[in-house]
C-alpha cells in the first residue's frame, strides 16, 4: 500500500508540474516523463480524475488529444518526511519540510507550546524535536497563544502516535499535507469548533549514532568525508533513513593525530531488523575506505547520552585516553567497537552527540554533564 501511495504522490507531483507550466497536460506529456507505457499512465490519469484530483480540461478532437490539470496549484505538502526514532521511554520526532520557514514556525510554536516537547532544534528544513511518551494539557489558539503543540504521544506496538493540536495554517498542514509525507502511516482528525485535532502514525524506528576516528593518514584522506560517504551509503539501505553528520573537535595535544584531530559522527534512523545490517556494512565499508589501520568505528543504539558516557567524551577533550578505557566505557554502555587505536576517539564523538555545534567545534568550550 505504501508503494501505491508513494507511486500517485511522483505522479500527481509531476503532473502539477506540468499544470504550472502549461497550463494543462497530455496522456503523452505524462508517459515521457514518468517514463512509463501508455497504458500506465493512462491509468493513473483516469484514477486521479475519479478522486477529484485531476480534470479534463479538453476533449480529444481529431489530430488533438486529450488535455488535462489538476485542480490545484499549491504543493501538494510542504511536509517532505516525517519518522520518529524511540530510546525507552523517550522519542524523537523528525520532520523534514519543502520551506525552512514552515519549520521555523512549527518549532517556534511547539516550544512556545510545550506540552510532552521538551526540546526543539532546527537545521534548514530539518526539524528535531525530543519528546517523551505520554500526555500533556496545552491551549492552543491564536496571537499570543501557540498556533499548534504536540499534546501526546504514545507507543502502540510498533508505531509512535503523536497527538497533535492547532488552528489555521497549521490544521491545514495536518489535514491536508501531514499525511502525504514519507513515514507517515496514517493521520486521523476531528474538529472541535476551530480547533483541530489529530493523531500522526509513524513506524517506532531505532536509532543509530556511529562514531569514527583515525581513517585518514599523513598521506591523504580525511574522517569527516568518509563518515558523510558512509551516511550515504547506509542511507541505500532499504528500511534505514539517513539523518545528519557532524564533526567534533578532541584534544588538540594528542601527539598521534594526523591534523587538529577532529572525529565524527553520524545518526540514522532504521527499522529494528536492519540495524544488524546496517553495523555490518558500517564495518566493512570503514575497513575497505580507511587510509590508516588504527581507523576505529563504535556504535550506539539509541539517542540518550548518560552523564558518565558525556564524561568521557569530555576526558577526550581534556586528556590522552586509553583504548583500555574506551573499551570499559563503551562496556558499560552497551555501545560495540570496532577497529585500531581509533575506537578512543570513535566512541568520544558519541559521547559528545547531541551537543551544538559551537560545544561540538571549539576543544576550549566546557562540556555539560
């Protein structure tokens, strides 16, 4: 069913192109550009006129076929992906939209909102927000009220539902654009009088955070690029969605490093029969692209980050580390090793995930623990 609807959303998209620059559209104008026989698009014309989306505009007439459009100009959503990774009782939400002005205002009004949000961050288009599971009263209306809050959110099984309130431009997002977003399973609404309210169903995905450390040598190469290679190449992965990469800064002083010793990390979001895969071909691939032997990868599952793991993630600023104490650390926590003497600073990028950029990027920042 997810293919049917992944397939009428490239179509009706495409089709909506070709209203906004012609004004109409041809069994033909569709075949060549969804590259499809003419049969197939055919078909997918004739179902689109049956739910309302698309008209004919002209009758065939002789030499002139057909033409078409669809009723609409305004995008079909501005909500590109929508998917909720789970850590125990914790939940974050991943919402990446067509505007980074629309996710702007969504995280304005959420923190504004509260409710089971705790924290919200925003990176262009992307918008994170860490929530936890349960329930929680929020007002919503209009100036100065917030326009739209997650009032809940709530494991069933396999599945996260958020429970949302608003009003205006953000009930129309969630009637009419939420459930068009890539990892939305279902989205179900009422109203009660100008307020909306909604249910958004996503898969209860895991959370993956890989560190890596000493892939490069004196000759050439450079952690950081390997790591956005391997968030690509992991991102292939059927059931695993890429979400972000960054860098952080170690201790400058380290004597073995190969530049200013910086590390990496990258964070993926995968359903939980793929994560076994996914730290297979993390492996092999570090192993394969690496320029140095001591290359290092760890792996952590899930997204929280215990005071004493933050601890060694600032001992790794402050210090030189062992491998002996990186591997009692990552023991502890549960997070696997794999690899040279880069394991230390491998497993220090997870333990400094999570922090901003400007902590992240500046060896001389304090650490919060």
């Amino acid at each position: 069913m997810r293919g049917v609807i992944k397939r009428r959303r490239e179509f009706l998209h495409l089709m909506r192109a070709y209203t906004l620059e012609k004004g109409s559209f041809t069994v033909t104008d569709v075949q060549t550009g969804a590259g499809v026989p003419r049969s197939t698009a055919q078909d997918w014309i004739n179902r689109l006129v049956d739910e309302g989306c698309v008209v004919l505009r002209e009758r065939k007439q002789g030499r002139s076929p057909s033409r078409y459009a669809t009723l609409s100009a305004l995008p079909q959503s501005a909500c590109q992906k929508i998917f909720t990774t789970v850590d125990g009782d914790h939940v974050q939400i991943f919402h990446e939209c067509l505007s980074g002005g629309c996710a702007a205002f969504c995280g304005h009004h959420h923190t504004l909102a509260e409710g089971v949000v705790m924290q919200v961050q925003r990176d262009g288009t992307l918008l994170r927000e860490f929530a936890r599971i349960g329930y929680s009263d929020v007002t919503i209306g209009l100036y100065p009220s917030p326009a739209v809050g997650v009032v809940g959110v709530a494991r069933d099984g396999d599945y996260i539902i958020q429970h949302i309130r608003c009003i205006g431009g953000p009930a129309y997002s969630l009637t009419d654009m939420m459930g068009h977003a890539d990892g939305v399973c279902d989205v179900s609404v009422k109203r009660e009088g100008d307020i909306v309210v909604g249910a958004v169903r996503t898969r209860a995905l895991s959370h993956l955070v890989i560190g890596v450390d000493d892939t490069d040598s004196r000759e050439g190469g450079a952690t950081f690029a390997l790591a956005l290679a391997m968030l690509q190449y992991l991102g292939a992965i059927k059931g695993v969605i890429p979400i972000e990469h960054r860098v952080a800064m170690l201790n400058p002083e380290v004597v073995w490093r190969t530049a200013g010793n910086s590390c990496s990390y990258i964070e993926l979001a995968a359903i939980p029969e793929s994560c076994a895969k996914v730290v297979e071909r993390a492996t092999l691939f570090v192993e394969d692209e690496a320029l140095s032997g001591e290359w290092g990868i760890a792996v952590k599952q899930g997204f929280l980050i215990d005071p004493l793991l933050r601890s060694y993630g600032k001992k790794a600023r402050e210090e030189i580390v062992s491998r002996k104490s990186a591997e009692e650390t990552a023991g502890v926590h549960g997070i696997t090793l794999h690899g040279g003497r880069g394991v230390i600073g491998a497993l220090a990028a997870i333990a400094l995930s999570g922090l901003r950029n400007e902590i992240l990027l500046s060896p001389d920042r304090k650490i919060p623990v």
